[in-house]
C-alpha cells in the first residue's frame, strides 16, 4: 500500500469512534502492536528530542525501503509513533521524506494532544524524514 491509501485506511478507522476517548483507546492499542525497538537502540543516539515523555527510534534500509522500530514510555506517545510507523515503514526513502501526513489533521489527532504532545508529534515526524534521508544517502554512497 502506498503512504495514501495507508492514511486513508487510517482515516476511515478513526471515523468508526465516536469520542476522544474511544479514539484514545485505540491508540494505546496500536502501541501494544508496535514492534519493539532492539534494546540495543534504546539509547541516547536513538532518542528523539524534543518529546514529553521518551520516544526511540530506529531505522534501517532494506531491499529500497526503510524499515522502522521504536518504543516509548508512555502508552499514548506508544500509540502515536505505532501510527507514524503503520504509514511510513517499508516504504521508500524519498516518499517518506517528501510524505504529506495529512491523517494528522483528518483524525483530529494534532488538536486533541497537548501543546507538549503536539511538538513531540512534530519531533517525531520530523525524525522520521530525517533518518529517512540519511539512510538513502548512505545506500547511494555505498
């Protein structure tokens, strides 16, 4: 699936609760699936600043695509980066770099965090690209 129809799909699911909190819910679930981060990575190098709580994400390129683990301390922030990675791994550096993540503002998302939440959110997406782009440099280097 594409960066798009991933968002889309997101969209529509968020479009099933009727509150925050269920919504809420459902993105503490998602952070239960998220594919832990190595513990190799759970270190300063991989920390991602400017969150509230502890976030660490770590991306590597395989086969034209980066792939993407993380983890948090706090469930929500957990939830989040599952949602950031649900549409962004696997897919190629470049779309991830130039991806317009619209779902944010669809689902409401950004306006129901707080405004220390909120930049942890940009933090995140804004990491995300970043490793991106680094490991596409580095594969074209080699």
């Amino acid at each position: 699936m594409t960066i798009n129809e991933i968002q889309d799909t997101i969209i529509g699911e968020f479009s099933l609760f009727g509150d925050w909190m269920e919504k809420y819910e459902y993105i503490i679930e998602l952070g239960k699936s998220l594919p832990l981060i190595d513990p190799a990575y759970k270190d300063e190098a991989h920390l991602i600043h400017g969150c509230q709580s502890q976030v660490w994400l770590h991306g590597e390129e395989e086969d034209g695509r980066i792939q993407f683990t993380a983890d948090s301390d706090a469930v929500i922030t957990k939830g989040i980066i599952a949602l950031l990675i649900r549409v962004l791994n696997a897919q190629p550096a470049t779309e991830i770099a130039h991806a317009d993540l619209y779902f944010i503002d669809r689902i409401g998302l950004k306006e129901h965090l707080s405004p220390t939440r909120a930049n942890g959110l940009a933090s995140m997406v804004k990491q995300m690209k970043y490793d991106a782009i680094a490991l596409n440099g580095k594969t074209k280097a080699s």
